[in-house]
C-alpha cells in the first residue's frame, strides 16, 4: 500500500472542514457577524495550510515529483511548530480559568496535539522508509478528524451532546479498523495504525469520562493562567 491518492481523500476532507465549520465560522463573515479575534483566525489558516500539505504531498509522490516533495515537507519544519502555537493560544484564549476544574477543557485541544505528535513524529523519524512516512502523515492528518467531524454533527446535523461527539469519533474507528484490515498483508510499517488505534482509545476515555489528574489540573491551571493571550 503505498498511499498515494490520500490527498484525493483529504481534499474531500477539506470541503467536509468548509460545510462543518460554515455556520459558525465562514457565513459570520457573509452576514456581517463575524466577531473573532486574531487567535481564532491564526489557527483556522495554519490548519488550512496543513491540509494543503495533505493534499499537495501524496499528489506530487503519484506524480513522481520526489525533489518538490521534499521541498514542501521541509516546509513542514516552520508550519507544524507554528500550528502548535496557534493551538496553545486559541486554547489559553478561550478556556475560562474561572472553571472549577479546567483540567478536561485543556484536554480537548491538546490530546489532538498528541494525536498529531505521534504521527508526524512517526513521518519524520522514517522519512526515508516511504510505507512508514505516509502511514505516519496519515495519522497525523486524522488529529484532524474529530475537530471537524464534531462541527458537521452539531452545525450540520444537529447532533449534540456525548450522541454526536461519539458519532464524530467514530469516523477515526471506522478509518483505523479499514486500515488496518486493508494492511494486513504488508510487510513493512504495519504497527502504526494499531498504535494509532491504541493512542485514540486512551484519550478518548479519558476525554469521555473525563479523567484529571492532579497532575493534569495543576499543569492546566497553570497554562490558562499564562498572560499569552
């Protein structure tokens, strides 16, 4: 499996982003009731620009353009970075410090960080070992998935509650199981996907049930209490 009409996949994915996020990010600016501030919109173009990456990526691999490939992964080194500091700042912007507990509110954006750690991690520890990259950016790219599938099932199908949050995972399960029985006569890189699998799992239940640690809560205090934003 080599991978190379995911960016087909992830264009499809990008007009999911466009419909999900429609009614309470892109129509406010039609209607004339967009009011978001500049962390909001910092986030929203650096995540863009990843998914292009997305797209651009396994498109020029199919294409054989394996130098421009290269060329636009380094860019990955400024852009990835970059897409941390909007998260941590979208994040310290909006979470209430006033919240009795602000341990599971941090959560919610930084187990997405993990999901996107591991896999780019994955991706740039075996650049050379094309099978594992690409499994490894694939991962990475689903960090993706829940944001914006949670924003089609409370924007666009009207799905709220824990109903549409699970609904919205699911689309992770779905694709990993896929995956994963796709794979199952690879030689190579054939433990990334159930690693994949195992991460979500763990952050899902600590998500859903929301398990907060001491740790955590002493750690997320201090976070929202940075002057950053």
């Amino acid at each position: 499996m080599k991978f190379q009409n995911t960016g087909y996949y992830y264009l499809g994915f990008l007009v999911v982003t466009f419909l999900g996020f429609w009614s309470s990010y892109f129509s406010k600016f039609f209607d004339g009731t967009a009011d978001f501030n500049q962390y909001f919109h910092f986030h929203a173009i650096t995540a863009v620009l990843w998914v292009g990456m997305l797209i651009i990526q396994p498109i020029l691999i199919r294409r054989k353009k394996y130098e421009l490939h290269k060329a636009v992964g380094k860019f990955s080194y400024l852009l990835v970075p970059i897409l941390f500091i909007s998260v941590a700042l979208l994040a310290n912007n909006r979470i209430n410090p006033e919240l009795e507990f602000v341990g599971p509110a941090v959560w919610i954006p930084f187990k997405d960080l993990i999901i996107f750690s591991l896999g780019f991690g994955i991706a740039i520890k075996f650049k050379n070992a094309m099978p594992i990259h690409a499994r490894g950016m694939i991962v990475a790219g689903m960090a993706l998935i829940e944001p914006v599938m949670a924003r089609v099932m409370f924007n666009v199908f009207d799905i709220q509650g824990l109903t549409g949050y699970l609904m919205a995972i699911s689309v992770d399960y779905i694709i990993l199981v896929v995956l994963i029985i796709l794979e199952r006569n690879e030689k190579k890189g054939r433990w990334v996907f159930p690693l994949a699998l195992a991460t979500f799992l763990l952050i899902h239940i600590i998500r859903i049930f929301e398990i907060n640690p001491g740790f955590w809560e002493s750690f997320s205090r201090w976070f929202v209490s940075l002057p950053i934003t």
